[in-house]
C-alpha cells in the first residue's frame, strides 16, 4: 500500500474532508431555515395591512438594500474598476448591439405569430396522357 497520498485510493475520501462538508451542509440548512422562518414572520406581519396608493411599494422599503446586495454592488465597482476604459466601452457596445439582435429576433417571431395563415391552395388533377 503506497504512503504517498498522490497514488493512493481515491475512492474512500478522508473522513476530515467528509465532516468539514458535512458541517457545510448543516450550517447551509440552518441559515435557509432561519431565512424560511424570517420570510414567514415577515409574511404574517404584513398580512393585515393594506396595499401601499402605489401597489407595489412596501412601507419603509426605501433605502433598505440589505448588507448582502451592499457588498454585491462593491464587488461589482471593484471589478468594474479593474476593467479598463475601452474595453469597458467595447464590452457595452458589444451588449447593445447583442440586446439590438435579441429584440430584432422576438420582433421577428412576433411577426411570424400574428400574421394569419395562407389560405389553402385549390389543387386540380390534370390528366396526363
């Protein structure tokens, strides 16, 4: 049996990686339980409320962005900083000129869709002698 950890049997992963994964997979079930239970809480204390006049506005809604989305928009600078100018303006044109492609092609299709079908053609049997 080889002692060098390069050749050996890979199919009996080591009992250390198995229990950091196995406590990875607990406190991952533990945080979408506690985010289940506060989605619910949050459900039952809006219940009895009315709507906002505009529909679809959440009472004391503005300005709460949650320190999760805070950090997604520093990453996202961050990274945006990092890219330079002209290929930031040669990555923009390229998105516009594939969102330009994409809406040409739902148009097209929606063309396609509301374009009533041809009449069927009347056939006629010539005899051929």
């Amino acid at each position: 049996m080889p002692d060098n950890p390069q050749q050996g049997d890979f199919s009996d992963p080591t009992p250390d990686a198995l229990g950091r994964l196995e406590e990875r997979l607990d406190r991952a079930s533990r945080a979408a339980e506690r985010l289940i239970a506060e989605a619910r809480g949050q459900g039952r204390s809006t219940a009895g409320r009315k709507p906002p006049p505009a529909g679809w506005q959440a009472p004391g809604s503005e300005g709460q962005g949650g320190p999760e989305l805070e950090l997604l928009a520093q990453l996202i600078q961050s990274v945006r900083e990092l890219v330079p100018a002209d290929l930031q303006r040669r990555l923009t044109e390229a998105l516009r000129e594939l969102l330009l492609a994409l809406r040409a092609l739902i148009e097209f299709y929606l063309e396609r869709l509301e374009r009533p079908e041809p009449a069927p053609t009347e056939m006629e049997d010539i005899p051929i002698s």
